[in-house]
C-alpha cells in the first residue's frame, strides 16, 4: 500500500484514489467488478483498487452486504 512519503507524491498514493471510490458508492450500491469497471480508469490495476478497498474498509466508509452482494458507501 502506498502513502506519501518523500518517495510517492500524494497523486501516486493511494489516498489520492480514495475519493474517486467514494464519489461512485455514493451514487449507488455496487458489486465488487462493477465498481472496479466504472473506477479502473483512475488506478493502476486490481492490486490497486484491492488496497484502495482495504483502506476504505479499515476506515469505516465502506461495508459489503453479503446478501445482496454489494458494497454500500457508509455515511
């Protein structure tokens, strides 16, 4: 997982990509692979998009409802 360090800019951090995995769960509930589908654009692959899932989770924004199979945006 990347963080800003005098390494990594903010832009090349995953916390840069935080908002952008936000902004489409707050539209709507999405499947795993549909998110990824509409968000892959910005990341530089699925290992990227896993760690941006991770840290989201971590941080209490994000929970998976496993009935429905669907990440939810948590307010």
């Amino acid at each position: 997982m990347l963080f800003p360090n005098k390494l990594f800019s903010y832009s090349e951090s995953i916390l840069s990509k935080l908002p952008v995995v936000l902004k489409e769960l707050k539209k709507q509930p999405l499947g795993v692979r549909e998110l990824y589908q509409k968000v892959s654009r910005s990341l530089d692959g699925v290992n990227e998009y896993v760690d941006v899932l991770d840290c989201l989770y971590a941080l209490h924004k994000i929970e998976y409802d496993e009935e429905e199979g669907v990440l939810h945006y948590v307010i």
